[in-house]
C-alpha cells in the first residue's frame, strides 16, 4: 500500500472539516475523491501533503507516518500536490517555475526533465520564457502539473485539475492523467466533475460534509443511482 489514512480528523477553528475519514491508494492505481464544495476534500490532501496538521488520525505514505512532516520533506519523500486554483508564480517564466518544481531532484536531472514536462506539454516548451501569470487557465494548469512531475513524484495528488476550464481542455488535461498514469505515477485525484474522474479511475470514494460515505471502484460509483443522482446529474 503506498498511501494509507486512517481515522483522519481535521478542523478549521471549531469547524470539524474532516471527520474520521479513512481510505487507502495502492501503487499504480487512480484513486478518485468525488464530493460537493466544501466536502472535506482539499483539506483531506492539504493534511496529507502537511499543509495543514490533523487533529487525529495517521497518514502513512510508503510505510512511514507523515504527521508532522514538513512539506518540503514529503515532497522529497515521492509526494507531489497539485493544489485547487494551480498556484504557479505568476511572476516568474514558465521555465523557471519548473525549475522551482526540481528543488529536490538531484540537479544533473534537470534539463532531462524538463525535456520530459516539455514532451507532456508541448504548448509549455512553446511558451517557456513567457510570464507564468499571461498563460491562459488550461496552460496554467498545465504548467502546474508540470511543474509538479519535476520532484519524480511516487504518487501525484490533484485538486481539481479540470476547475474552470473549457470542455476541450479537461478532455486534454484528463488524457494527461492516464499518459501519467501508464508512465508508472500514482494518481489521488480530487475532482468536481465526477463523470470524468470516475471514468478513469480505478477505485473511488465519495465524500459528504466531510465523512466518507461510499466507496467502491469506479465503474461501480458511476452505477450507483446514489451518485447519479447526486453528481452526475441523473
């Protein structure tokens, strides 16, 4: 098992975000996390890669707690988040925010892997001495992920990758999940559009008012009438 949460609880102020939630994502698998806004979901990965501390609970990643981490030694440990909203610098070029992604890669690695990203995205190494922040939103999320893949990540977790972007581009930026995916990166992956995330995933899990309430593999959750009814609009 490469990522194991047990009995997670996580709270903003007295708010209980996360209550008692608990799953698993073994190696080579995409693991979905499907749930209205405001379910508990970003915390969940915000408290996984030590963004944010729990109140209780264990995550383990690779055998090893991460409770207590600092972020920057999760990354080194095979963790990369992508997180809601791309989070790139804006102010800096597309090539240097990869650059900023290989702060834990070994230095002799980084124009291979940029060459790598640059394959993935083609529009990125187009666009490599451009301003982060003039970037359209489907290039900027590219741009994220890109930037993300440059610390070799064991597993990948992303937030809402398709968020505000045309229908063309979450086609794309889904087909870049599994290429990833086929490549050997694990994938948690937290996503509003529910239809596509299931479509790809292996297993997932549903998410309500921070609790999970069902799981199952994919193709199961997008059978159940439950989840139809709730997030696949029929």
């Amino acid at each position: 098992m490469m990522l194991k949460v047990q009995d997670l609880n996580v709270y903003y102020g007295q708010i209980h975000a996360v209550k008692g939630v608990s799953f698993e994502v073994n190696e080579g698998e995409i693991v979905t996390l499907i749930g209205a806004n405001g379910a508990g979901k970003s915390t969940t990965l915000k408290t996984i890669s030590g963004l944010m501390r729990a109140k209780s609970g264990l995550v383990e990643f690779m055998g090893k707690p991460l409770n207590g981490v600092a972020p920057h030694k999760i990354v080194e440990r095979g963790l990369a988040h992508v997180p809601e909203g791309r989070r790139i610098f804006t102010s800096m070029m597309v090539e240097e925010n990869l650059d900023m992604g290989a702060f834990t890669a070994p230095a002799a690695d980084l124009e291979k892997d940029k060459e790598m990203v640059f394959k993935l995205f083609p529009r990125l190494e187009e666009r490599r001495r451009q301003i982060a922040g003039t970037l359209s939103g489907g290039e900027q999320q590219m741009l994220a992920m890109g930037r993300a893949l440059m610390s070799h990540p064991k597993l990948l977790m992303l937030d809402e990758p398709s968020m505000g972007l045309a229908p063309i581009l979450v086609q794309q930026v889904f087909e870049i999940i599994q290429a990833l995916h086929k490549a050997g990166t694990t994938v948690l992956l937290v996503e509003q559009n529910a239809e596509m995330a299931l479509s790809i995933a292996d297993r997932a899990y549903v998410l309500e008012t921070g609790k999970i309430t069902l799981s199952g593999t994919g193709k199961e959750l997008a059978a159940s009438e439950q989840v139809q009814h709730a997030y696949l609009g029929s």
